[in-house]
C-alpha cells in the first residue's frame, strides 16, 4: 500500500471511531418502537471503512431488537448501497442514520459524491446471456426487492438513499 493509501485508511478509522457521538443524535419522534434517538455513523467511504459500517449498523440493529431476518436483510442492504458509494459516488464523506417508528426500520445514506439516482437505472436483464458491458445493476435490483420503500432525493449537495423494511406480523 502506498503513503496516500495508508493516510486513507489512517483517516477512515480516525473517522470512523469517532463517528458517534452524543451531538450526532437526531429525534425519530414518539412512538419510537427501541429508542428515542438515532445514532449517526460517518466515515470517509473507502474499503477500510466497511467493518466500522457493520459493526455500526449491527450494533444499532441488536439495540432495535430486530429478528435476526429482519438484521439479515438490513444488512446485506446497506453492505450494497455502502460498497457501491465507496466504488461510484468519488464521494469524500458518508452518513449512516438508522430510524425505527415502532411500524418500519429505516436506513439513510447520505453521501457527499456526485449526484447519482440509482431508482432511474434499468433493471438487469435476467436470464440472458451476460457479457461484460450488461453485468452490474443486479444489487440496486435486489435491494428494492428485499426493502418495502427505497427513496432518492438530492439536497443541498448530497444524495441521500433511505431504505425502508416495513415491520411484519411475524417481527
């Protein structure tokens, strides 16, 4: 690894240890279904940075009291959309926001890279015959299967993805 790399990951994990803090909190509101406030996880998104993200996330998600399907879900979702800001978005900062109202868990991803709306991309073409220029689009594909609501919005600079799992009969 090169001295730019090492910086990289030097500052991911500087980043990422002092990702939550007491002042990053933000109110989801009554009715909160574990707790009152959502911690706030923030990196710079580079491959250093996705065992921070995890640990966050899972962390967050034990805190919730989600089943172990519903964590599942979650987060292979949020691995998809984390990998694919580090690889596409040339952002410089990512956010990380996990909300639960008691009826959904939602995660919301802001990043401060170029303005990309993954919901306008085709979907994959399954079933055919595949070469290099058709892979890709499959995880944004499996994302919105397994999430009740996926939105975009751009605001003041930054996309910002939110994805919705809708609580269920069964947890």
């Amino acid at each position: 690894m090169d001295k730019s790399g090492k910086e990289k990951v030097g500052a991911a994990s500087h980043a990422t240890e002092q990702a939550v803090r007491p002042e990053d909190t933000t109110a989801v509101g009554k009715g909160a279904s574990a707790r009152p406030e959502a911690a706030v996880f923030q990196a710079m998104p580079c491959m250093a940075s996705i065992a921070q993200m995890t640990a966050f996330l899972e962390g967050q998600l034990q805190e919730m009291e989600q089943s172990e399907q519903r964590r599942n879900k979650l987060m292979i979702a949020a691995d998809e959309i984390y990998s694919n800001i580090i690889h596409y978005s040339g952002a410089a900062h990512v956010w990380l926001r996990c909300t639960g109202d008691g009826q959904s868990l939602s995660l919301v991803f802001r990043d401060d890279g170029k303005p990309y709306d993954p919901l306008q991309a085709d979907a994959p073409a399954i079933g055919t015959a595949a070469d290099e220029d058709s892979i890709g689009g499959f995880g944004i594909f499996m994302v919105r299967k397994m999430m009740d609501r996926v939105e975009y919005r751009h605001e003041d600079g930054c996309n910002v993805l939110t994805l919705t799992l809708a609580r269920t009969k069964q947890g």
